[in-house]
C-alpha cells in the first residue's frame, strides 16, 4: 500500500502480513518512525496478573485487622471507664465495626477475576475505597468525641 497524500506526519503507514501462513487474521498497521500504534478494536477483557490479586487480599487483611483493632481499642477505653459511651463512640465504632465486615466480605469478589476471567477491578476498589472511608469516618468521629470531651468540657 503506498503512502497516501494529505495525512501530514503519518504519510508513512503500511500494512505488514503475519509471519505465520494459513492462519486467518487482520492485517496490522506499523507506523512510521518516532510514532507508536495504538488499535481500538473494542473493550477487551483484561487479564490481571495473580500479583494484583495477592496484593488486593493483602490490602483486605490489612484493613480488617486495623478496623476490629480500633473497634477492640474504642470498646476497651468504655469498659475501663476512660471514655464514655456518647454518639460519637458510637458512630466510630460503627464505622469501624462496617469497615471490618466489608474488609472481610471483599475479598469474596476475588476467585471470579481468577477463574471465570471476570474483570473485577472496579467492585473491589470499589470496596476497598468504601472500607478505608468507613475506617476514617471511625477515626475522625472517634478523635472529633475526645477532643470535644478533653478540650471543651474540662
């Protein structure tokens, strides 16, 4: 195929044939020099590699165990009196109580990206995303209850 006129720096595209005879597939474009290819032949699933799994299960452990810590932490301060039980403990440890069940209940999400070759990405980012914010609303209710209590009313 000769270079056609009127394209400006991509005058040098041409079509190049598969190496391998017999086997029936669309002929592909290499560009020119100092371009690179891009094809848009449709959304195509995407394989992840079992890495990005392993570190997503990491990630679920990590803030189940910092939610039912900070949970543990929120109901010892009431039982041993340091802390009273008012909405703001109340609201952190729900937080933190949900955030934990979601860390728990995300990785569950996981073997369909593995074996069914499901694209996954956005449910457990999605989840991911939904634990930290829980865990920061826990955080920032719980230290919001303290400093009211400490600075305010003494």
């Amino acid at each position: 195929m000769s270079p056609r006129k009127g394209i400006g720096k991509r005058e040098g595209m041409r079509e190049s044939r598969d190496p391998q005879p017999g086997v029936s597939s669309a002929p592909e474009t290499r560009p020119a020099a100092g371009y690179t290819a891009v094809r848009h032949n449709g959304p195509e699933p995407r394989q992840l590699p079992d890495l990005v799994y392993h570190l997503w299960f990491a990630q679920f452990q990590q803030i189940s165990w910092l939610s039912t810590a900070a949970a543990g932490a929120v109901l010892t301060l009431v039982q041993s009196g340091l802390l009273r039980l008012s909405i703001g403990t109340g609201l952190s440890l729900g937080a933190f109580a949900f955030s934990a069940v979601i860390a728990v209940l995300g990785p569950l999400n996981l073997p369909d990206g593995i074996l069914k070759a499901v694209d996954v990405s956005r449910r457990v980012r999605l989840s991911i995303a939904v634990a930290v914010l829980l865990f920061g609303i826990g955080v920032g209710s719980l230290a919001t209850d303290v400093i009211f209590r400490v600075l305010i009313r003494k």
